[in-house]
C-alpha cells in the first residue's frame, strides 16, 4: 500500500515541487499519474522510493513510514520497488546483461538465480540477442526495454513506470503497456506516469492528476482531455 498524507517536498533550492499531496494506492492497482511537464510527477516516483525526502507529511510505502525511515532501511524498501526512470539510469560500460544482472547482484541474489533470470526477463523483453550489446548500441526504445527487465527482475511489489512510452513508437507504445497490464494481473501495484491522454484513454483505469505538485483529480474511466 502506498499512502501519502498531506505531503510536501520542497528541492534545496526551494523549489516547492509536492504541496500537501493526499494519496492512497491500494496493493494490486492499477494508475496513471498525469499532469503537465514540471507538474510533480517523477518528485512523486522519487519520494516513493526515498530517493528524495518529505518535507513533511506522512508517507507509507509497502510497510515502511518515509517520514522517518533510517538510511539502512532503504536499500529494504527499495526491493519492494520496480522502478524505470525517465532516464533510464543505465550503467554505459555493462552490457545489456550486466545491467540486470547487477541489479540482483546488489541484492546478495545467488549466481544461479541470475542465470536463470536475467535471460528470462531478457526474453519477456524481446532483448535476448542483444544480451553483449552496451547501451550505447541501442536505440531508446531498446535501453527502455533494458530498464524494465532491470525493474522487473527481482519481483518487486510495486512497479513505477515514468514515461515508459515516451521514446518509442505506436506498437511498441503497445506492447509494453500490454507488459505492464500482464504484471498487474500478477498481482503487483503498477504506476504509470505519462503526460500521453492517448494512452490514458485507451485503458479504463484510475487517474490521478497533478498540477503544481497539487493532486487536481482522481477518477477511474471517462475520457480526458489534454
Ligand atoms: N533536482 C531538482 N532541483 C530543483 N528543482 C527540481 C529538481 N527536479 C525537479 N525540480 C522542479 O520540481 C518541479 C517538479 O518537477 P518534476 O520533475 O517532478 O516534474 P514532472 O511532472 O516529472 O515533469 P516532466 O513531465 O517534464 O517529466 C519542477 O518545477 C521542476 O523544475
Ligand atoms: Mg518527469
């Protein structure tokens, strides 16, 4: 369960990013986070997984209370959580194996396991014949596949895709929001930002707007516009 109660985060800056942000995911949602570029949307991904702090407020996340987590405790939270940044965050001197491999390996996961794995979810991917490739010898839409079998393979509770589709084309926008539907129906929470209302529409599912780090609606189904 994830559990924002009257949540702000304000960067060292002082940019105001969350203000006062009441929020509850159940386990086993499905929701789109939307909003306009700038609204909040990835500072909200980055307080779930403590990669930022509330300023104050309360946060609950799979069990945990970010408000006064200690820093040991992160690394535990942070395998409750399937994340794919916006960035994709890959590491360019590992190849495509690598980089899920180590994601297990941080993880004290034995050898045997991630040979199993890694090919597995590779294949999930449709990434198995570029396992040596390096991620600078990929087009977006292959590193972004990379980062989700990295997001996938030690069987998070809770996946967050931030802008999954933003670099790749109509089928491929497709396919992984299939991806993401099939990890649903296994059971696992799955937040999917995007600023896409093509996508949202296509798919019958709560949406929760934000604008200026405030949330401005939350409803399931509907259309909705830009
Ligand atoms: N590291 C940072 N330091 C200071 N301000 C930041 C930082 N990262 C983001 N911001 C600011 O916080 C606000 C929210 O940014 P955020 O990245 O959460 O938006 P977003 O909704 O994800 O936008 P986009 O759709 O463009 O990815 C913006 O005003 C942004 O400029
Ligand atoms: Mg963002």
């Amino acid at each position: 369960m994830i559990n924002f109660e009257n949540v702000s985060m304000e960067y060292r800056n002082g940019t105001a990013a969350v203000n006062n942000v009441t929020l509850k995911i159940e386990d086993g949602e499905f929701v789109f986070l939307v909003g306009h570029s700038g609204a909040g949307k990835t500072t909200l991904t980055k307080l779930m997984i403590c990669e930022e702090r509330v300023s104050s407020g309360k946060l609950e996340v799979n069990g945990y209370h970010l408000e006064k987590i200690h820093s040991w405790s992160i690394p535990k939270l942070r395998r409750t959580m399937g994340v794919v940044f916006q960035d994709f965050k890959l590491f360019d001197k590992m190849t495509v194996y690598e980089n899920v491999a180590f994601a297990m390996r941080v993880v004290g996961a034995k050898p045997s396991l991630i040979r199993k794995r890694v090919p597995f979810f590779l294949d999930v991917v449709g990434l198995s014949l570029k396992a040596d490739s390096f991620p600078n010898e990929l087009s977006g839409g292959e590193q972004q596949r990379v980062a989700f079998a990295r997001a996938l393979v030690n069987n998070p509770h809770t996946v967050i895709a931030d802008e999954p589709t933003g670099n790749v084309d109509v089928d491929l926008t497709e396919d992984i929001m299939e991806l993401l539907l099939k990890i649903n129906k296994l059971g696992k929470t799955v937040i999917v930002v995007t600023h896409d209302m093509n996508i949202v529409n296509s798919y019958k599912k709560r949406v929760v707007r934000i604008e200026q780090g405030e949330i401005v609606s939350d409803k399931t189904g509907g259309d909705f516009e830009q």
